[in-house]
C-alpha cells in the first residue's frame, strides 16, 4: 500500500519536472544546431585535408596544428591584431573617455554631440573603410594628389609629408588601427557616458566642501567608481579589436599580405586562396581559444577589482 502511495506521489513530480525541461527543449535545441554541432564539425574538419569541394577527406589528425604552429604568416597575423588592439585600448578609449566627461558636464548642445559621436559606429565597416580608402589614396590626376589628405598636406605648403599611406608597409597597418579606433570609440563614448551619470552627485559635492579640486575628485571620485564600466569597455574593445577584419579587406584588401594580414583574412585566404579548409578550421579553433583565453584572464581581473 506504501508503495503504490509513493508510486502516485512521483508520478506529478517525476511529469512536472519533464514539463519544466520541455520549455527550455526548444532553448537547448536551438543551442546545440547552432553551436554545439558547428563547433564539433570545425573540430573534425581541423583534424582532416580537406579542400571544400571533394567528398572524401584525409584524416591527418594534428598535421594542421603543427604546420600552424610553424607559420609566421599567422603569428604575424596575430601581432597585427594585438597592435590593432593597443591602438584602440589606449587611443581610442581615451578619446572616447575625455569626449564622456566633456558630455557628462552642464555644457550646450550636449545631446548634439552625443548623436555626432555615435554616428561612427552605426555606420557600415564597407562604407568607413571605402571613404578613408579615399582620404588616404596616393595616387595622382594631372599633376595634383586625388587623395584628400595628401591634397591638403600639399595645399598647406607641406609637400614633404606626403606619403602612400596604405601602400606603405611601415603606415599601413598604423592606418588601419587608427580608422578603427575613430569608427569604434563612439559605443565607448555612450557606455563610459552612462556610467559617468551612474556616480552620485552628492559624493563630488561632499569632496568638494572637503576642499577637493576636480583632479583630486577625477582621481579619489570619479576613477574608483568607474573602474567596473572601465573593465567592460576593455573587454569588448579586446575582442572586437582582435576579430577587425572587414575594415582591413574595404581599406587595403589582401596585398599587403607581410603587413596588414589579421587572423580572420589569414583564415579567409587559407580557405579561398589555398582551399586548405581543414587548415582554416585549425586557424580558428586556435584563435578561438585565444580569445577565450583573454576574455577569462579579464573576467578574473574584473573579480579581484571588484573584490578589492
């Protein structure tokens, strides 16, 4: 009798729970068709020769991985992006940064600049690249310079800096970093601009009756309480820094190979130059884990700080 009380007792819990996991069913589905599957697919095909169009594949196992680790086209690739990268952490947060304060002041036509400073971002990386393409262009029509930049340098009686810019390799990738960080610091601007509005006002009023000058609050006020938005705007210039890639195919294509090659145009040549797709997969499961590797390291360094 105590058994089948128990019996009729589980069945409603046992039928509640598998009703519960039937609403995230279509959740978990759509997870595993697009991430689960895709991954182990890449996965597979890293460790095979395969040129994208034959039905059979050559198992190779870690052939690819160690042809990688013996490219220096690819750690090239890497470097570039890491330089990308400080270019925008340094450049183009603290422009973002000062233009944030400068908003978050009682000064006018401040919403003005707030829409000005986030066109940049909301327009497409084609269209960006294609206009600074012509800005920086080195090239010559009946004896004047087509490009606006060296134009005006010209204009301005400074013809010994005129310069192919994106044809040199020694400006080339400079160029990119710097027309990647004027698209991409207006999203910091609005998120860094937030968080400024986020500080309670009466901690500057308290450390100015205190006799603090606005150094001393930027520094003991304004610093510490922006350190976790701070550590959000890192994380996401990190990661959208090391995947730049559009902007470098509209602005100087492929040819600079040696000078402007970031990881995703390395990955798309192995894939459409060489057709070595097992090799592109390779490429990108390691730069994956790189990726990985840096978002974890700063979430750790979030918790410390914030702990501290």
């Amino acid at each position: 009798m105590s058994y089948l009380r128990l019996k009729a007792f589980s069945l409603p819990r046992t039928l509640g729970i598998l009703e519960n996991y039937l609403f995230i069913l279509p959740a978990v589905a759509i997870f595993s068709i697009f991430y689960v599957y895709p991954f182990y697919e890449i996965f597979n095909l890293s460790l095979h020769d395969w040129n994208g169009i034959s039905l059979t594949r050559q198992f190779i196992g870690l052939g690819n991985f160690k042809e990688l680790a013996q490219d220096k086209i690819w750690w090239s690739s890497i470097w570039h992006a890491g330089y990308i990268t400080f270019i925008a952490l340094t450049f183009q947060n603290a422009l973002a940064f000062a233009l944030a304060l400068a908003c978050d002041q009682d000064i006018r036509m401040r919403k003005f600049y707030r829409i000005v400073f986030y066109i940049p971002p909301v327009l497409s990386e084609v269209v960006v690249g294609l206009i600074w393409q012509w800005i920086l262009y080195s090239g010559m029509q009946d004896g004047q310079h087509i490009g606006l930049l060296n134009y005006f340098l010209n204009w301005v009686g400074m013809p010994h800096l005129v310069h192919n810019w994106l044809s040199d390799p020694k400006t080339a990738l400079t160029c990119v970093a710097i027309v990647h960080s004027w698209k991409g610091f207006g999203w910091g601007f609005i998120i860094l601009l937030a968080g400024l509005q986020t500080i309670d006002r009466q901690l500057y009023e308290a450390a100015r009756v205190d006799g603090a000058n606005s150094w001393t609050m930027f520094r003991h006020v304004t610093i510490p309480m922006m350190i976790p938005v701070l550590l959000v705007v890192v994380i996401l210039t990190i990661l959208g820094s090391m995947q730049v890639f559009v902007l470098v195919l509209s602005m100087v294509g492929q040819g600079l190979v040696y000078h402007t090659e970031v990881p995703v145009t390395r990955i798309l040549a192995s894939m459409t130059g060489t057709n070595q797709f097992g090799y592109a997969c390779a490429q990108g499961i390691v730069f994956g884990l790189l990726l990985m590797v840096i978002s974890f390291i700063q979430i750790k360094i979030s918790k410390n700080t914030k702990q501290a």
